[in-house]
C-alpha cells in the first residue's frame, strides 16, 4: 500500500475524521483527552489511531510518562495538490473569469 493509499484509507472512516478534528481544534492531546470525546473502548481509540499513524497523519512524542499526538496536516496536503487542486483550478478559473466579464458589463 502506498502513502495515498494509507492516507485515503485513514480518512475514509467518520471516528477517524473526528479525531483528526480534534487534534486540529489542539494539538498534543493524550490518548485518555482523545478517548474522553468518543463513545468507544481504549482499544478502539488506539486502533484508530495507530491507522492515522501509519497514514503519518499523527506524529506522537514522550513527554515524561504521557504520549502526546499532534495532527501532520502535510499528507492532507499533498493529497489536496496530487488529486482536488488540479481538479477544481480550471473551473475556479472559469469562475473569476466569469464573475470579472458580468461585472465589467454592470451599467
């Protein structure tokens, strides 16, 4: 499996999304903080999490006896410019030349 692929699969499941969210809201958050927000067991939390970690969506460091996860929004990115910017720049295109060409022609 490839880093796309990993990335698309760990973005595929809603819990996973959220976590992400989560970690976007603030960063370096324990896996007790992360559990706390969901209706589901430790185990199922850390499942969730060791996807988004082998995705490189979350990055972990030690601090003292704690494990603290921080978001990696890089791998997000890069999926925005490999598959969606190349997708959307032309009509966004379209739509500014538009919008410029309708209100040139405004009395």
């Amino acid at each position: 499996m490839d880093d796309d692929d990993r990335v698309f699969k760990a973005l595929a499941d809603p819990t996973r999304r959220f976590l992400l969210d989560l970690l976007f809201a603030r960063d370096g958050r324990t896996l007790t903080e992360l559990e706390s927000e969901l209706e589901m067991t430790r185990f199922g939390v850390m499942k969730h999490l060791k996807v988004l970690e082998e995705a490189n969506l979350v990055v972990t460091r030690r601090h003292g006896r704690e494990k603290l996860h921080f978001l990696n929004a890089v791998p997000i990115r890069q999926i925005h410019d490999r598959w969606i910017d190349k997708y959307t720049s032309d009509h966004a295109r379209a739509l500014l030349d538009l919008k410029r060409h309708l209100e040139d022609d405004e009395p």
